[in-house]
C-alpha cells in the first residue's frame, strides 16, 4: 500500500464514523434531557447538569463529537445512566 491509499483509506473510514458518533451524542443529550425532566436535583446541580447538557451540545454541532461525548458521558455518569 502507499501512502496515499493509507491516508485515503483512514479518511474514508473517519467520514462514515462521524455520522454513528453523531447519533451518539444526541442519544446522550436525549438521555440527560429525560433525567433532567424527571429527576430530583439540587439548584446547583441542576445548573452544572444543564450547562454540561448545553456545552455537549455546543460541541457535538461544531463537530467536535468526541469532545461532546466526553461531557455527556460525565453528566451521564453524575446522573448515574448507564
């Protein structure tokens, strides 16, 4: 193989990627949307909750989506979703 073909191959395979962590992330922001409505929650925690809700948001439609999954998985984690 060349490198070209390499570099080809692992482009090809990072766009058809994208799209499933897409899915991913809004699966997660659907998720925290769900716990947010329906779980008890102190103030505080409630705005940490909604603001690392916003930023994965944020971050996921500026295409940075691991980056959004980072925060989703920790506000999923602070909301105990597996």
């Amino acid at each position: 193989m060349t490198v070209k073909t390499v570099f080809s191959t692992i482009a090809i395979l990072a766009a058809l990627s994208t799209p499933v962590l897409a899915d991913q992330c809004q699966d997660d922001i659907a998720q925290i949307d769900e716990a947010l409505a329906t779980e008890e929650l102190g103030p505080d925690e409630r705005a940490q909750l909604e603001d690392m809700r916003n930023q994965a948001v944020q971050l996921c439609g500026a295409g940075n989506i691991q980056e959004g999954l980072d925060v989703t998985g920790e506000a999923k984690a602070m909301l105990n979703i597996e």
